[in-house]
C-alpha cells in the first residue's frame, strides 16, 4: 500500500508547491542581490505586482470556471483612454499628445463610469460565449482587437498626460506610508478569496469549470455562472486600468499591452489550472508575488533586456509543465476512472468485495 | 436450414483465447474467459450489458491489457497485445458508429495515406478511382467509389468498413451491433455481404442485443454473464428461450423487497411523443412505488429519462408531478418540481470529480445551506455531508476527499446523496448499478427502498432485468419508442425470459 502515500503526497506538495517556490525565491534572491529585501525594493515589488494582481483575480475566476479572458488587456487600455479623455481638458492634437473631449467630468464620475465599462464589456463576452455559443478564446481574443482599435481612435495614437490627484489617488497614493494601490488589492483578494471559498457564487464556478453538464445537471445555471465571471473579470480589469493610469498619471494609447500572458502565466503558477474547476484565490496571489519578484530581480540584475522575455517565457512553460503533469497524474480530464490513483493492485488476490473499503481507509490517507 | 450454412469454414481454430482475466477496482469484468473462433466463422457473442463481452474484445484488440492468460492465432501464441500487433494478425474491428472520414469520397477512404500519384507527384485521381473500383468488385460490393461518405447509408457505411478491413488482410472482423439502425432490407443486404466473404474464409465475431439475428447469420453463440463465458454452442443446437436462460443465469432474483406503494399517483405522462424518440408514451407511478423500464438502445428510453428531467426536449404530451403539470426546460426546474434524476453516464453527468465529496453532495440543495448574501452555512453544510455519508455508508477518507479518488459504488453513492438531498417526489434512476461492485449493489438497492419506503416515487431504467424484478412493483418494456409490455409483481408474471423476450422486440416467429 505504498501508493495511496505517495499520491497524498504529491497531492499536497501539487497544492502548496508555489508557497516553497516562493519562500526557496525570497532567500535566492535576497541573499544573492543587494538590496532586494529593503523597504524600498519591497515597495517597489508590491506597486507594480498590484496591477498585475488585480487582473489575475478576474483571469483566475475565468480559468476556474474553464475559460479565458484575452480582452482583458483591451478593457486595461481602453478604460486608460476613456478616463484620460473624459477628465482632461481640450487640446489640439500634435504629433505626441492629445487633449481630452472638453467635458472636464470630474473623476467621481469618471471612476463609476469606467468601471461600468468593463463590466459591460466583460457582459458582453460572457454572453456570447454562453448565449450565442461562440469560442471563448475567439470571443474574448476579437474584443481585445476591438478595445484596443478603440482606445488608439480616441486617443489618436497620442499620449494624453496630467490626470487629475483625486483620480490619481489609487495608483499612486499613500495611506499612513503605505500604498493605496497595494492595500487595495490586498483587500481585493481577501474578498475574493472569500467569495470562491466560502459563497455559492464560488462554488458554482468550480463546478462549472470542472463539469459542465454535471453542473447543469445538478441545478445550476452555467451561462449565468460564466456571464457572471466574464463580467466580474471585465470589472476587475477596468480596476486595473484605473490604477495603472493613476500609478502614470498620463494615458498611453497601448498601455497593458502584452499583460494577459503575465497574467495567466502567475495564476497557472499560483496552481490554478488552465483545465478549469481547481485552484484558489490565495494561490495566485502566490502566482502573482513570485512573477512580481522575479521581474524585479531580472530588473535588478541587470539582465540583459533583449534576454528578459526569453527568462520569462521559460518561467510560464515550467509553470505549464507542472499544470499539465499534474491533471495527467489525475488522468483524463473528467471522465477517468480511478484505476490510475490505485494502481499497483493488479491483485487477482483477496475478495473483490472486501479491496475497496480498506484501500480507501488506508491510514496515510488522514 | 443446413444450405444456408454450407460455409466452407474448417474446423480449423483461427482465434484461441485461453483464460483470460481482467480485473478494475472493485469489479473483475473478466475470470478465466476461453473464447476460441474457427476458420469463415461467424461467432455470434451475446450477454446483457456489463457481461464482459466489450472487455473480452477490448483484450482482443489490443486496447485493453489481461491480468492474465494468452491469446493465440492459427496456432501461435502472441506474446504482446498491441493494437498494433492484433491488426497485424489480421483482427479488426468494425464499430456500431463507423469511422469513416465522411467528407471525403469512398475511394479517397479506401486509398488513404496510399493514394497514388502521377509522375508530378500529384494525386492521379484516374487511378484512385479505378484502383478502388476494382478492389471494391473483387468484394462484390457495388459502390460509386466517386460518392461522398457522408452520402452513403449506415448498411453501405458497414459494408465499407468491412471492406477496408479486408484490404488491410483482416482474418477476423469484429462487428459491434451492426444492425442497431439498420432497416430490414439493409440487415439483408449487410448479411449476404457478410456471407460471401465468409465464403472467402473470413472469419466474424458478431455482437447483437439482437437474438434474432444472431439465430439468422452464425455459426455458432457464445453466451457471457458477469466476466465468464457461460457456454458456447452451435446454433442448431439452441433455440431463443434456451439461450435467454444462458443469458439470465439460474437465480432469478439477486434482491428481493416488499412493496412500499401507496395509492396516490404522484407522478404521471399521458400521451407523451418526441419526434424519432418515443411515442405515445403513458404511465402513472404512485407513491412509494417502485417501477422499472428497460429497453434496448434505440428503445427510446434512454431520451424518455433525459427528456423527464430536462436534459433533453420532452416533446409534446403532459406530464404531472403531485398533480401539478410539469414540463422541465432544465434540470434546475425539475429539482424545483420535485423529480431528482440519476444519469447512467456518472461521470459526465453525475460527480464533479474535481470537488470534494462535501460539496458533491450539497450542490442540489444550495439555496438552502445560505446565509445572507449568499454566504455559505458551513456548520450545516457539514452536517447535511456527514448525514448522508452516514446514512448511505459513504466510505471515504473524509468529506474533503476528492470525488475521483472514491470507488465506482462509492461515487455512486455521493451522486445519491446528492438526490436525496433535495427529498424529491419522484426519483428517475438510470442504470444505478452500473459499474459498482456486488456489495454497493445491494448497499444502492437498500437506499432505493429506504427512499421508497419514505414515499418517494421511483422509477429505474435498468438493462438488468434481474434486479428490476427484485425491486420493482411494476416493470414495463420499450420497444421501438413505445411501451410495449407491462408486467406486475401483482399479477405474478415477471419472468426474466418472457422480459428479455419483451425486450428484444417480443415473442419469436419460432415460438408462436
């Protein structure tokens, strides 16, 4: 009876994995790069994580719920600009900056509004993939095609700087020392945490994302579970958007452009899977804290530019590998029948009836 | 009778399988089976689902591995099972679903990966027209090998198959249910195709529900009950009834309960029809009262289970649950009405076996287990769990234990928990005892009268007739879309053969 040992084994290790990356990475690179563990550096790692962090909450539900979300980078952009245009005043258009529409909203309005528009965007996704049946990766992947074409019409491809404090208050703020952006997400996580772990909104979603047709056949609404996800993840990346433009205080036509696969790549990481139904909201917190450090480091040493995206695309393959190891180890997705977690027991030997209770009880398994 | 059986077939042994065993958690789906087939045979194997007949052939091809015993061809014992190495010594397979690339022409399917070409390298299409042309007429089967695959019928679709078996230097075809949508004019086309390449020497298995054709076309039966071969005989030496007592086995009954029906009808379809499905479907179930359907695939009974519960279109008729009419668009309205179905497809329908055994359980019975804004009661979501993993001998490590790790009974169990959780009127089971072991047989006939002893109304879609006959008040029989036969516990008439018989499309030209 060695396997049920070994398989709770790396059951564990398969759950907890990123948290001893995570720790193994802190000592790495503290030990090896000055500074890296100064208040400064650590500031510095948190501020820009947060963007990054917010998305992968809405990325992650999405991928829970068996799904992707590719226009989530377009929502990113098109909200920077929309906000930027709202708020600022006119301008003539030179050749590197625009002026806003003229209205001048004050950013109390803005925020709502912005806000609504992912949201709306994100319904929107959502209902075509469930409503009209059509491709989610297609879907989402022509709506950032749509967003971002928006966001350079309006903006006319040019730079609109000087968005106003209180918008800026999110991005860039600081409560009591610390930054509002990272409170900020913090707290985001901690609500959503709560959400997928403890509410039925959570539950639904993994049921989904782990089995469609016995989701529905169990009572509940896919296409309403999924719409509510996409439209979450379209709210949070409007979010995003918002802290992003708050942290520059100047719009930039393709800002997040090249985001999502960061984004999907520290929650795969943070062991939510790309085959839907696993995976939590802490985890890819821990997906997102180590992506964050190992940018930074690759910052901080100097790596040479041309090489970085090369590091970190090595990064997201290894967090691939383990993810597909790890359902290959759980066999075929949904319909596999246990023979592979008991394996070893070929055992023509012993009455058939009595195997089962005791392989199941087996001691290691609490 | 004897003319048609002047095969040219030896008795020289073609296919020898000497005892082979297999075994998966907790269910041994083959023990010691022998199975041998001679030379331009055609070996009709018959036995109700779940006999071992797709295991053993499974073996045969190579997809599945023994836990022991040999396999032998023409005398030589192979010492690896492939697929590979199984086409090599001639066996092929010929599915109830053909695979065929249905987009391409029936040349194109019989050259594939071997079309040839002209001096440019290019496709000479002259020749692959011509060259499957004449490889068809060699078989005698007439074909416009310039024709669509998708344009063929099911027979002719067969008929290729078959074909391209043969081109492949096939000794022996399997053949899976050839004839499930096949009219009668294509069943006799099929079979003289079939006969003239028995004629050739080829030898076939042949595997029907259908006993009637099995009398028509073999040689020679071999009968399968739970994983063994009961026996295997020459056709002229058994009739239908002799071969339905093979297919049955002694005891009648595994289980028996006592009836627990009340008097008001709970749930009840008049008129009940969907287009290709069923027809004219009636019944009433009162409460506490168990009733079992069975019927082939193509029965209809099958879309009547998933229709009841608004997996599929119902059709048009009216259906009342307590005497409120009831037409499900979704599974949500049908718990909200009061009727609780279990799929006989667990895997894709029943468990999410991602998720743990605790949130298996209470997910038909959500609403309940909230708080206010939708948070989640945990105290009685545990109790609801350990409830049922209690009251159903749930084994398991936990609650948290993933659902994928539990055996197949006691998967079983957790999908019916699930049901019971959400205390429905009626209960539609679908093949509840598939797949699980002897002892969550009877632990999953126990909960069944549990819950009709409580007033449930419970309605099981079984292939096993035994069991029904030992649970059931009432058992009817599809055929062909509709209800063909009832038989009471009442009127003292449930026999497994005269069901099986029912079953099978009714009583034999043979016996009348």
């Amino acid at each position: 009876m060695q396997m049920p040992n070994r398989h709770d084994l790396l059951e564990f290790l398969s759950r907890h994995f990123i948290w001893v990356v995570l720790v193994f990475t802190v000592v790495v690179f503290g030990l090896t790069i000055n500074g890296y563990l100064g208040i400064a550096n650590i500031a510095n790692i948190l501020i820009t994580g947060s963007v990054l962090g917010v998305m992968v909450i809405g990325q992650s539900l999405c991928l829970m719920a068996r799904k992707l979300d590719l226009s989530a980078e377009g929502t990113v952009s098109l909200v920077a600009v929309v906000a930027a245009w709202l708020m600022l005043p006119y301008r003539e258009t030179d050749l590197a900056q625009a002026g806003g529409l003229g209205v001048e909203l004050d950013p109390l309005i803005v925020i709502p509004l912005i806000l609504a528009l992912g949201a709306v965007i994100g319904f929107a996704n959502g209902f075509m993939i469930m409503k009209l049946n059509m491709n989610f990766f297609i879907v989402t992947l022509a709506m950032q095609l749509v967003l971002r074409g928006l966001a350079l019409a309006i903006s006319e491809g040019a730079i609109m700087p000087g968005t106003p404090a209180a918008f800026n208050w999110l991005g860039g703020g600081r409560v009591a020392g610390i930054p509002v952006s990272v409170l900020a997400t913090v707290g985001l996580y901690l609500v959503f945490g709560f959400v997928m772990s403890r509410m039925q909104f959570g539950r639904k979603v993994y049921a989904v994302g782990a089995n469609e047709d016995a989701a529905r056949a169990s009572g509940f609404s896919p296409a309403r579970t999924v719409i509510l996800v996409y439209t979450a993840s379209g709210f949070l990346a409007a979010l995003a958007g918002w802290m992003l433009l708050g942290r520059l205080e100047t719009s930039v036509p393709n800002l997040g452009i090249g985001l999502t696969l960061n984004v999907v790549a520290a929650a795969v990481i943070g062991g939510v899977s790309l085959k839907g139904g696993e995976g939590s909201i802490i985890g890819a917190f821990a997906g997102v804290l180590f992506l964050a450090m190992v940018n930074n480091a690759l910052n901080l040493m100097n790596v040479d530019p041309l090489w970085v995206n090369a590091v970190r695309g090595l990064i997201i393959l290894v967090a691939l590998i383990i993810d597909a190891q790890k359902s290959r180890y759980r066999g075929p997705g949904g319909s596999s029948t246990p023979t592979r977690t008991v394996a070893g027991d070929n055992g023509r030997s012993g009455s058939r009836d009595a195997r089962h209770p005791e392989r199941l009880q087996t001691p290691a398994a609490e | 009778m004897a003319e048609t059986r002047t095969s040219q077939h030896s008795d020289e042994i073609l296919l020898d399988m000497r005892g082979i065993s297999k075994s998966y958690p907790g269910v041994q789906a083959l023990e010691d089976a022998d199975f041998s087939v001679r030379r331009g045979e055609i070996h009709g194997l018959v036995g109700k689902n779940g006999a071992g007949k797709s295991t053993l052939m499974g073996v045969l091809m190579g997809i599945r591995e023994a836990d022991s015993g040999t396999i032998a061809i023409e005398g030589e014992t192979l010492r690896h099972a492939s697929p590979q190495t199984m086409l090599d010594a001639g066996i092929s397979y010929v599915p109830q679903h053909i695979n065929l690339l249905n987009t391409l022409t029936v040349a194109e399917n019989i050259l594939v990966g071997n079309l040839p070409k002209n001096r440019f390298g290019l496709v000479d299409w002259k020749a692959v027209n011509e060259d499957s042309q004449a490889r068809l007429s060699r078989l005698g089967l007439k074909l416009d090998v310039r024709q669509l695959v998708e344009g063929l019928s099911v027979a002719e679709r067969t008929m290729l198959a078959i074909a391209k078996a043969l081109f492949n230097n096939a000794r022996l075809i399997i053949l899976d249910e050839p004839t499930a949508a096949l009219t009668r004019v294509d069943i006799d086309l099929l079979f003289s195709f079939v006969r003239a390449q028995q004629q050739q020497g080829v030898a076939f298995i042949y595997i029907s529900h259908h006993l009637e054709e099995v009398f028509e076309i073999c040689d020679r039966v071999t009968v399968m009950r739970d994983g063994r071969i009961v026996g295997t005989r020459a056709i002229d030496e058994i009739d239908v009834p002799g071969l339905v007592h093979m297919m049955v086995g002694g005891g009648v009954k595994e289980y028996e309960r006592d009836s627990t029906a009340g008097r008001e009808v709970v749930f009840e379809a008049s008129n009940l029809s969907r287009r290709g499905a069923y027809e004219d479907v009636n019944f009433a179930l009162r409460q506490g009262e168990v009733v079992g359907i069975s019927g082939l695939q193509g029965s209809g009974v099958d879309e009547l289970a998933q229709g009841l519960f608004g997996l599929e279109r119902l059709g048009v008729g009216e259906v009342y649950v307590g005497g409120d009419a009831y037409r499900p668009d979704s599974p949500k309205a049908a718990f909200e009405a009061g009727v609780a179905y279990l799929p006989q497809d667990r895997h894709r329908y029943g468990l999410i076996q991602l998720r743990s055994v605790r949130e298996n359980v209470t997910y038909s019975v959500l609403d309940r287990l909230v708080g206010r804004l939708g948070v989640l009661l945990r105290k009685d979501e545990h109790e609801l769990t350990e409830e049922y993993i209690d009251k159903l001998g749930i084994v398991t490590p936990g609650p948290e234990q993933r659902t994928l790790l539990l055996s197949g009974g006691n998967q079983q169990k957790v999908v019916f928990a699930k049901l019971a959780a959400t205390q429905p009127t009626v209960l539609i089971l679908h093949e509840p005892t598939q797949g699980v072991d002897v002892q969550a047989k009877v632990d999953i006939f126990n909960i069944i009268n549990d819950l009709s002893t409580q007033g449930v109304a419970t309605m099981i879609i079984s292939s096993e007739v035994r069991e029904l006959i030992g649970l059931c008040d009432r058992i009817f029989v599809m055929c062909g879309g509709r209800i063909t036969r009832e038989f009471s516990r009442a009127a003292d008439d449930m026999k497994p053969e005269d069901i099986l018989l029912a079953i099978e499309g009714g009583p034999l030209d043979a016996d009348a």
